[in-house]
C-alpha cells in the first residue's frame, strides 16, 4: 500500500495511472459518480480559482506571439508533469476573449478560421461574440473585455495556489523543484481578476454560517449550492464532447476536422445570491421555482430527478405556466439546452430526447465580487453568490438561453410577478464575459502557430 502522507509516491502513482488527456479542455478525466437517493450526481472538484488578464505586450508581431505561445506550451505542461491531471492533481482550462481575436492576429486568418454560427438571425457570425446587458441585469454590471482566461480546478487547494504562483509570480516556483523561469509567464499578461471559490457538499452552510452571512443558516445541510440544490447532476451536464462547436449539428459551421473542432463557447460570469430572500420560500416553492411547478420531491431532496425524461418543453412549460402562473429555472432553459427530438451527432452519437449539451462548471463564491480585482470594485464583506461558467456551442446558443431565463415573453403574456420566474429574482449579476474555449491542443495562443 502507498503512505498516504507520502505525496511524492502518491503524485508518482497518480502519474502512471493517468489516462491519455482528452481532445477538449472541458472534460474532466477521474472524475467519480456518486447516488442521492438513486440520482447520479458527479462529484466535481473541490476547489476553483479563475484567473483572468490582458497581454501585456503590445506588439503583434509575430515572433512575439510564437514565443509567448512557445513559453505558455511549456508552462503548462510542466505544472501537468507535477500535478496530473485528475481531480487529486489540476485541471487547467485557457480561453480567449474576442479582443484577443480581434487585435492580435490578422482578419484574414480570423476570417478563414474563427467558428461561425448557422443559428437563425446569425448566419455568418463569429460564434464568439460580445456579451450584452439581459432585461434583469442591474444598471451598473460590468461587462468585460479580457483577453484570456485560465480556471483552475482540484480536491487540493494547495496545488491550486502553487500553481498560480509559479506562473505569474516572478522568481517562484515551489512545483518540485521545477526552475521558475519554465513555468514563470508573468511578464506576458497584466492580470486583471482573481475569482476563488468551491463546489463541496455541505461547504456553502458551513462556510457561510462561519462567515455570518444573512440567510446562511437555512441552507440544508449537505447542499452543494448556496441555494440548496446540486448543481452537478450527471444528466444534468453535458456529458463528453457533446458541448463542442461541431458536435451537435445546427449550431456552427465547424466539422470533426475543423481547427476549432472539439472547442467551445464558454460564458464566465459572476452573481450574488440574496439567500434572505430565498429562503424565506418553502421548501416545496423553492423545488417548484428551481425545476418546475409540477416537481412534488420531498424537502429534503437536494437532487431531484434529471434524466431526459424529466425535461420539459415549450408545450409543457406553457401548460405550466397557464396553471401555475409559475416557471421554474430549468423549464426555462430546457427546450435550448436539450435536444428536442431524437438526434444523431458529428461523430455518430445517438442521443435521446431531452439530452442535455450544454455543460455548467459554475462554482460558490463568498467573494464581493472577487478577491483581486483591477477596476477597483472589489467590496469588504463576505457575500453568497457563484461564479459561473457554461460551455456550449455558440455565444449565440448561450445568449437565447439567458434571455429566456429572464423570460419577458411569458411574464408579458401571462402577467407574472417577477418571484415567479424563476429564481433570477433572487440573483444580482455583476460581471459577464464571453470566451472561445479552444480545444486542448491549441490552447497556447490559438492560431498563432498559422502565423
């Protein structure tokens, strides 16, 4: 048997069992399953930390660009040589904002490569497109224009934290070891955000009860978000490649042999949760404004059924709302993130009615809204909320989502109370931003190599 306080046997275990990584950077290799009452439910990674930054060069040629990519090639396989891959080790996943795109590598190559959407209304559009204010969204939400964006994920905060000393902390390095100067890219970007958090059950009631905030002590015990329900159902989250550019077809342009086959569009967002006001609904009203009116579960199940079956759509969620004058949150959503009628992928896959491909990794915050940030607005207090990420095929996919979790149409035609769509009501978003998640083997500087 290994010494479990042996970390360098342990890691040197981990190293030879590890699996080949996969083509896109969203999968999450090792990761274990786990039944609440009968319901798979993933269990994600404990700890989270995104951070994000503009380059700091100015330059544009492109020996400037190859060496930075170059330079973060090496990094982060160095950090992937300690600390595999696999929720004992790190997962690290890079994206790109438009601006990146945009300013640094010419129209002609952008033109020629960039995913664009097939969607109705957005034919021709690069599927990475600027963010926009959504009807519920506060006045003063920031809406963001970082260039690159790198998330973090392990059981281990502290591989987490040595990690991100080691690449932008100049002269560290406590991976093994390692000379800093292989792992050091700091120089290369101007980091503009620090964003930490966790995804535990049973983290957000101790956490936030020690840190005293309002609402914290009705949170059940064992929950995984701070609004009490798991986030991380196994038929709730994409499963595979499905959430990729190409997979799913009718979305983009991109094929299996495209440049961009096996990335994604991924939206990073962060929003404050008034748990008072949450918890001041029942049970069974918190289940019915989080799934749908129809949902009967007992109040404590935290995991309420999500397999295909479960879905509803439109028909459904109209006759919901005409009897109830209630939609949930997933009913909301449903008709866009699941397939609708039985469907074959890219690569052949058979999918069912009402399987789900868009892929959530939101994670709890206590931040107010970040640990560090550049613009100056990060505020004293502890404050419940989650950072989100979600990751599907276009930009455009994710924005008919949002605006129909704001769900205007239906307040308009059936006159509902704002509490009653849903839950956004009870959440305050203060920044958003899309990003390009490229596939694994292009995320140093995507397309830089085709200079």
């Amino acid at each position: 048997m290994l010494d479990p306080f042996d970390w360098a046997k342990v890691i040197d275990y981990a190293k030879r069992v590890q699996v080949d990584p996969p083509l896109t950077q969203y999968e999450l290799p090792g990761i274990t399953e786990e039944l609440h009452r009968d319901v798979p439910v993933a269990v994600v990674p404990l700890w989270h930390t995104v951070v994000t930054a503009r380059l700091a060069f100015a330059a544009v040629d492109r020996e400037t660009l190859r060496s930075a990519r170059d330079r973060l090639t090496t990094a982060l396989a160095e950090v992937e040589n300690v600390y595999p891959l696999q929720p004992g080790g790190i997962f690290i996943q890079v994206a790109y904002g438009a601006h990146y795109f945009r300013t640094r590598l010419p129209a002609s190559l952008t033109d020629e490569f960039m995913p664009k959407s097939t969607l109705a209304g957005s034919e021709g559009e690069w599927a990475l497109i600027d963010t926009v204010r959504f009807p519920m969204d506060p006045q003063d939400l920031v809406l963001e224009d970082n260039e690159i964006c790198f998330h973090f994920k392990s059981d281990y905060r502290d591989h987490i934290e040595n990690t991100i000393g080691a690449l932008f902390q100049p002269g560290v390095s406590v991976l093994n070891g390692i000379p800093a100067e292989n792992v050091y890219i700091g120089d290369l970007l101007t980091v503009t955000s620090i964003r930490r958090g966790f995804a535990g059950r049973g983290l957000p009631k101790l956490i936030g009860e020690r840190l005293r905030i309002p609402g914290a002590d009705n949170i059940p015990a064992g929950a995984m978000l701070f609004m009490g329900f798991t986030s991380s159902h196994v038929h709730g989250l994409a499963a595979g490649n499905l959430p990729s550019f190409e997979t799913v077809p009718g979305y983009t342009d991109q094929t299996p042999d495209s440049y961009f086959a096996h990335g994604t569009a991924m939206h990073l967002s962060h929003i404050a949760v008034d748990l008072e006001r949450w918890y001041r609904f029942s049970a069974r009203e918190r289940l019915q404004r989080t799934f749908h009116a129809r949902r009967d579960e007992a109040d404590d199940v935290l995991s309420p059924d999500q397999s295909p079956a479960s879905s509803t759509f439109l028909a459904e969620r109209e006759q919901h709302v005409r009897d109830y004058k209630l939609v949930g949150h997933n009913e909301q959503m449903q008709f866009l993130s699941r397939v609708s009628v039985d469907t074959t992928t890219a690569y052949g896959q058979k999918l069912v009615k009402g399987t789900v491909f868009f892929l959530r990794q939101d994670f709890n915050t206590v931040e107010n809204p970040f640990g560090f940030s550049t613009d100056g607005s990060v505020l004293g207090g502890p404050r419940a909320g989650v950072h989100f990420i979600g990751c599907g095929p276009s930009a455009q996919h994710f924005e008919k989502m949002r605006e129909e979790m704001d769900s205007q149409d239906l307040k308009a035609r059936y006159d509902l109370a704002d509490e009653n769509l849903g839950f956004t009501e009870m959440l305050t978003t203060t920044h958003r931003q899309n990003y390009l998640l490229p596939p694994r083997a292009h995320r140093s500087f995507p397309l830089v190599e085709l200079l």
